[in-house]
C-alpha cells in the first residue's frame, strides 16, 4: 500500500515538471516570436504608380448565324414539275438549272405567240400601205375624206395589234423562263419540297438555297458599349483595329472553332425594352466550319475603355468598407484604400473612385498584408497576366511542398506504428 502511494507522488511530481517546463517553453516562443515580428524585415512586393490609361476589353456576346442572302424557291407558273437537276445538299452555283415545269408547253406557246406577232405586223404593212395610197388620192380628190379617215384608223389599229402581240411574246418569254427554274445565289440547296410528277402553281414552295460564305451574325450591344464602340469608329487611327472573332461552344479553343470577321453595322438607336443597340458582323466562311442557325458568342478585339485608372484584379480585396487595394505612404507602408470598382477587363480591375494619380499601388499578392505592413517596394512590369501567372505558380509550388510534407509525415507515422509492437515484444521477452 505504501508503494502504491509514493508510486503515485512521483507520478504527479513527473506531471508538474512537465507542466512547468512546457508553461516556461511558451513563454520562450512567445518572447521569441514577439521578438521576431519587432525585427521582421519589409515584405517584398510589386508596386505600380497610378496613372490613367487605355485598357482593352475582352469582351463577348452571344448571337446566332444566318445567312443574309437565304432563298426559298417558289414556283411562278402552273403546271405539272417534270424534272429535277439537283441533288438535295449539294452546292449549287448562280444561274444554275433546278427545276423543269413544262417546258414544252410554254415554248409552243411561245411559238404562238411569235406567229401572232407576224401576223400583227403583216397587217400593219398592209394598213401603212393603205393610208399612203389614200392620203395620194386625197390630194387628187380622188377619194372622200371619210375614206382616208378610215384608212388612218386602220393604220392605228394594225399598230396596237402589233404592240399587244409583242407584249404577248414578251410574257410567252417569261413563262418559258420561269418553266425553267434556276438558282438565284449560290450556296447549298435543302431538300425539295415537292416530288417530281406534282402539279405546282404560282406561290408553291420547291426548295430553299442558303449560302454558307459569307456568314452574318446579329448581336446585341449594351449601350456604354456601343457608346464607347461609336466615339472609337469615330476616329479613324482606333477604330482600325477592332475587328470580330466568333468562336462555337465546345469547339475546345482549337483553330477549327474560331473565325475572324469584320463589324459591318452599328444601330444608330438604343432599344427602350432592352437598353441595348443592334450590331452585325460578317465572317467567311469557305469550308463551312459552321453553319445558319447555330448559337455563337463573338468577342469584338480592339474595343478599349479609354483614359481610366485600372490595376491588376489580384491586387483587389475585399474589406470592411468594400472593395479595397493597398497603397504605399511615404514610409513605405501599406495603407488600406477602399475603391469603386469599374469593369473587368481580362486580368484588369477598371476603379472608378478611390484612387488618386500618382499613388503608390501594391499589385502582387495581398494576403498576409495589414495596414502598417512595411514593404520593400519593386517595380511592376505592367503585365498583368504574367503576374497572375508567377503568383498562381507561386501557389501551386506552395501546395506541392505541403503535399510532400505531409505524406513524408504520413510514412514517417506509418512506420513507427509498424516498430511499435516489435519493442513491445522484445521487452516482454
């Protein structure tokens, strides 16, 4: 019973100890850890100096492809569809013959109408002939003057005759002409919407031919968009480099599924339902990559927001007022700023308030920054998406390195707990 007891105080003598010992360790830490944060020296950053300038956009909208030039063939005579020279899908050139309608039929009508004409004309030779013969005798007053009247009359009729005959042959002609139904563009033809045999008429729908180059694809544009996109037509030098891209969803960013066109139409009125304004633009299309009908997004390039303060979106955080950034005072430490945040364009933050030009900026990677953090400031090189990029490799490696610690951790545990029972057993033995 008495070794149980001074087994137990010198237990609880062991505890103290350890307790006391670890208390004094943390306070050891803490004084070296206070120590350390007094004499930390400035965290390196990139820092920029605020000045306006013109940023580009990158921005998108979505539209849908078609084809401007789109036909739907009808027929415009009557009469039975004896022939089709096509074959459904295929591309068919301007002037091209499609359909036959009777052919014959209107050619012998056309061949009537000619011997109408003929005969028109063979009566007015027999009337001019008349009333010369009878404007002679007249002078002879060798016949009445009721008699050339009639003449000359004649002479009128025989005329109009030939004039309606004429019109009648011109018409004949047309009929022929639309018997034989040809392409009006070139493009690719759908499928016939009627079978050869049918009796067609005037206002019957045949097929539909849709040219495939160029494309065209209307789209809506916000109107600050299309405000700043009209001041940047407007001059000459900047308008010159806007051009369009139009890229097909799921086309994975290979060539294939993108095309470069040119903006052909600004709406000169904002759509009161929608606040936007109309646009277009037109692509070629010569291996008919894409077709009318399909949904797109096209990207106007060269589009810019002109005279603007805009730093890095990085080097925007968010706090208790808002959006802010770090600045620099004259001691080189970091300041919190709130700011207004404008548009974002690609890996730049557009403000609109907050900043004033010729302040410092810090744009590298804020976290861990505090207002008061002494900063060792270095100089940016003005590319956003290299910074973005450091930083994000940055991370990346960081991640990694925590990784590998941690599994080193994991086997170094998993092989104690593998030694573990073999001491047990020796001391047993």
């Amino acid at each position: 019973m008495k070794t149980m007891v001074n087994g137990a105080r010198a237990a609880w003598l062991v505890v103290g100890v350890s307790l006391l010992l670890a208390a004094c360790g943390q306070d050891e830490e803490a004084s070296q850890a206070g120590s350390e944060t007094a004499s930390s020296p400035p965290r390196p950053a990139q820092v920029m100096q605020i000045e306006r300038q013109d940023i580009p956009l990158d921005k998108s909208y979505p539209s849908m492809l078609r084809s401007d030039d789109e036909v739907t063939l009808v027929a415009r005579v009557t009469g039975f569809l004896e022939e089709r020279h096509f074959e459904p899908g295929e591309m068919v050139e301007k002037g091209q013959l499609l359909y036959s309608i009777e052919p014959d039929m209107y050619e012998a009508t056309v061949n009537q109408r000619e011997a109408d004409l003929q005969s028109a004309r063979a009566e007015l030779s027999r009337a001019q002939r008349d009333a010369e013969r009878f404007e002679r005798l007249l002078s002879q007053n060798s016949v009445s003057r009721q008699d050339y009247d009639q003449a000359r009359a004649e002479l009128g009729v025989a005329q109009a005759s030939v004039a309606q005959a004429e019109a009648a042959l011109a018409s004949a002609n047309l009929d022929l002409n639309y018997a034989q139904v040809q392409a009006p563009v070139s493009g690719m033809i759908g499928l016939s919407e009627i079978n050869v045999g049918n009796l067609v008429s005037p206002g019957t729908e045949l097929a539909t031919i849709t040219p495939l180059d160029p494309l065209e694809v209307r789209f809506q544009l916000p109107q600050r968009d299309a405000f700043e996109l009209r001041r940047q037509l407007d001059n000459e030098e900047r308008g010159a480099d806007i051009r369009a891209t139009l890229t097909l969803p799921g086309a994975g960013g290979d060539e294939s599924g993108e095309l470069v066109g040119r903006l052909d139409f600004l709406g000169s009125r904002v759509d009161s339902g929608t606040s936007t304004v109309q646009a277009t633009a037109t692509f070629d299309n010569p291996q008919a990559t894409v077709l009318p009908g399909q949904f797109v997004r096209v990207s106007l390039e060269g589009l810019q927001r002109f005279d603007v303060f805009a730093v890095p979106e990085i080097a925007v955080t968010q706090g208790l007022m808002g959006p802010q950034v770090f600045v620099l005072d004259d001691e080189n430490k970091a300041r919190s700023r709130t700011v207004s945040l404008g548009e974002l364009a690609g890996p730049w933050q557009i403000l609109r308030d907050g900043l004033e030009e010729g302040e410092r900026v810090i744009v590298g990677d804020p976290s861990g920054i505090e207002p008061g953090t002494d900063i060792e400031p270095r100089k940016f090189s003005g590319n956003a998406e290299d910074l973005v990029e450091d930083i994000e490799a940055e991370e990346q490696a960081e991640a990694e390195a925590q990784a590998e610690e941690a599994r080193e951790v994991t086997e170094a545990g998993a092989a104690g707990g593998v030694d573990a029972p073999q001491g047990e057993g020796d001391e047993n033995e």
